[in-house]
C-alpha cells in the first residue's frame, strides 16, 4: 500500500514512472537509516508532550529500532523509503501504527533526511582530506620542479612548494565544508508542505536531540530551500573537485615525464602495450569532477523557473546527487594513501627544467643589480632567443604555514555533530529500556 493511498488521487497497477521509481529506489536505499532517524526523534518528542499515547508510541519506536538495526528491503510498489517504513511498522504494530508520521508530509521527510545524510557525508570527506594532510607532510623531498603555464614551461619550483600547495588545498576543502556544513545543519520537520504544520511538537527540542538548530521563521521560506541545498552541495562538490582535478593533471604530468612516481595500486596497464602504466586512479578524479559540474548544472536546470514548493522532478536532483557522492567518498578515500607515497626524483625533475626557465630570475637579478627592468627583460628574452645558457638561479617559491590544530578542531566538531544524531537510536533503546523497567 502506497502512503498517498487513501486521499483523492486513485490507485493504480499501471505505473508509468516504474523505471525512474526504480532509480530512487537506489537512491532511499541510502538514505534509510536517516529516515528512521527522524521519525524515531520526532514520534519521541509526540510521546513526551502527550500528541501520542505511550502505549502506541512505545510500539512505534520499539518497531523503528528494529527496522534501524535491520535491513528494509524497499520495493519498486513500495514507491519509496517513507512508505517501505510505514508498511514495515504497520507489520509490527497491527493496532497502533496509524499515527505513525502524524500530519508529516514526504516534501518535509526527504529534506530532513538529506540533511543527515550531507551531514554525515561531507564529514567523512573532511576525515578524508585531514587524512591526507596528515599523509601528505609526511612526504619529503629537495629540487626542482618545471613550473608551467599554458602547457609551456614557465618557472622552477620546489618540490616542497608543489607539497606545501597541495596542503593548502586540501585546508581549504576542509573549510569550505565546515562552513556548508554549519549552514544546512537545521530541523527541517513541521513545515508539512510549505505552508505549515497544525502539530504543536516541539521541533527545537527535536532538533536538539539530533544535534541540530531549530531556525523556523517561515514555513514556505523553509521547503524552499531544499532544492537550494542540494544545488550548493553540488556547487561545494564542485569547489572540492575542480583543485583536486588540476592537481591529478600536474601530477600526471610529473609522473609522464619520469619526475614522481604514484603507487603500482593507483595504475593499470594497458590491453596492448606492455610497457604502459597508466595514472587511471587520478584520470578517474578527473572524470568525477567533470561529473560534478554536470550534476551540478542538472540541479540548477530542475530547480529553475519552478513555483516555490515540491515538484517530482527534484527527485532526479536528489538522486543524482546521492550517487556522486557515493562515487565521490568511494574513491577519495584512497586518495591519502596515494598523496603519502609520491616519491620525487630530484635528478629527473633538474633535468627536466629547460634552460629558458630561468629567464624570469636571470632578468630579476640584472634589474637588482642595477640594470632597468625593461633592458633586463630584453636582455635576457634575447639570451634565450639566441640559446645563450643562462644563470640557473637559485629561486625558493614562499610557503605558507597550514594551521593543523584548527582542521583537527573542525572534524571533531563535526564528529560530536554526527554522532548525536547517529546516536539517537541507541540513546532511545535505552531510554526505553529505562521506562519499562
């Protein structure tokens, strides 16, 4: 039985979405376990203000705790998460099921649900990207590296610079989800539809049993903001992935030209060729943050132009979001131990620096020598025009220091976030425990 069944729209065998259901079927797959969550928060705040019985709210949080500790098998009939938990409920309470998701609509349910679930995703990539910083200084290495710029080189630089580029990176990440993650982190139950909820429940109190604001000012302001989230977690996904992609296209390159190598875990060979090694691994994070954009760009196209309100087609929105960060955390967390085992051949990379490289230098130190900048620039251009050898300068790129107290800091906010509502269900078995007892 579907959950809308009942109200004025009729039921049917015939289903001309079965093949997109089955889609999000995939997807609620995922986003169960946060689904039981807040229905688990929000029928014990019912309970404790007296909207629902003990007896009747007893069976519901004692079958919602089962249903957590097992494995909901959703069906394509079921349609979704919300209505395979329902039927699930309704088997283990026959007389007291009915008051199950009280005046709550799906619109609000799978707003709230996302929100656990880029909660507790987007931690576990910040976890991933701590884990490289922790990897990544760790790697030591003296020399020079061929600065480019378009695809001509341009520079040297030290191989400590290229690393200490890489940890500002991977800082930065951390930031930018740390402040989306502080944004999103709200109790989205009792805007019902967008345009209210009649249940007197005290949402705050909710909230806080997850770990989360209470932030209703207005309820239609509320529901429109659930395509907003998902559009600006696929804009941050596309943040995180567009340095990681330009960083994987150096290091090919380094690696192509014999200058690092990558682990023998992170290549594959060729079908063909026995003597190829190819960099697959970090093609693949390319691959995934140019999906990024287009999922990204998808959201943005489905959102638009629409009346403000739940409209079907943001379920193809949610999906797609879903599956790329399952893709996503698959296959970064991989990445530290990749970024921990570069190794640098500093004999390879000096060689590789062309003699034209050092002109920028050589023209710097004829001007602080006292040669005007202009007859500096031109002198030199000239040298290399004519494939004069030139000074190699000694050239130290800054650096900047990364403040690994303050990433530490962050993830373990996060962590005492996600584990407050990740712990809901535990805490309520032994609430309930307590009160039988």
């Amino acid at each position: 039985m579907k959950i809308w069944q009942g109200g004025a729209a009729k039921p049917s065998e015939y289903d001309p979405m079965e093949y997109l259901v089955k889609l999000d079927v995939s997807a609620d797959t995922i986003l169960e376990k946060y689904e039981i969550i807040n229905l688990m928060a929000y029928h014990y705040e019912l309970i404790k203000i007296g909207i629902i019985n003990e007896e009747d709210g007893k069976c519901l949080l004692n079958a919602l705790i089962k249903a957590y500790e097992g494995k909901i098998t959703i069906d394509v009939k079921d349609e979704d998460v919300h209505t395979a938990i329902e039927n699930w409920v309704k088997g283990l309470c026959p007389k007291n099921w009915e008051n199950l998701r009280l005046f709550l609509s799906r619109n609000e349910q799978v707003h709230a649900d996302m929100i656990l679930y880029l909660l507790d995703s987007f931690y576990k990539m910040n976890k991933i990207f701590q884990s490289c910083i922790e990897k990544t200084i760790g790697v030591n290495g003296e020399g020079y590296l061929p600065g480019y710029t378009h695809f001509q080189q341009a520079m040297p630089f030290t191989f400590k610079s290229f690393m200490n580029s890489v940890l500002l990176l991977l800082e930065r990440n951390i930031l930018n989800v740390h402040d989306f993650f502080q944004k999103i982190r709200i109790n989205v139950y009792g805007y019902g539809s967008g345009y209210g909820s009649p249940i007197s429940a005290k949402f705050d109190k909710m909230g806080e049993l997850l770990g989360l604001r209470y932030d209703h000012k207005n309820p239609i302001f509320l529901s429109s903001l659930y395509p907003q989230t998902l559009l600006e977690a696929s804009q941050l996904i596309v943040t995180i992935m567009m340095p990681l992609s330009r960083l994987s296209s150096d290091t090919i390159n380094y690696y192509s030209r014999g200058i690092m190598d990558i682990p023998d875990e992170f290549t594959t060979g060729s079908s063909l060729m026995p003597n190829k090694r190819n960099p697959d691994y970090l093609e693949m994070i390319q691959g995934l943050a140019a999906e990024s954009v287009g999922v990204s760009s998808s959201i943005a196209s489905i959102a638009l132009n629409k009346q403000i309100g739940y409209h079907r087609d943001f379920q193809i929105a949610k999906d797609s979001i879903v599956f790329l960060i399952e893709k996503l955390i698959a296959h970064l967390d991989h990445l530290p131990d990749l970024l921990g085992r570069i190794e640098f051949f500093k004999e390879a990379s000096e060689r590789a620096v062309e003699n034209s490289s050092y002109a920028t230098m050589n023209a710097w130190n004829a001007f602080f020598k006292g040669t005007r900048w202009k007859e500096a620039y031109a002198r030199i251009g000239n040298m290399v025009r004519e494939n004069n050898e030139l000074e190699k300068v000694d050239f130290e790129t800054p650096t900047d220091n990364l403040d690994i107290a303050n990433t530490r800091r962050i993830i373990y906010e996060e962590k005492y976030i996600v584990d407050s509502f990740l712990s809901v269900p535990e805490r309520l078995k032994n609430l309930i425990r307590i009160t039988e007892s």
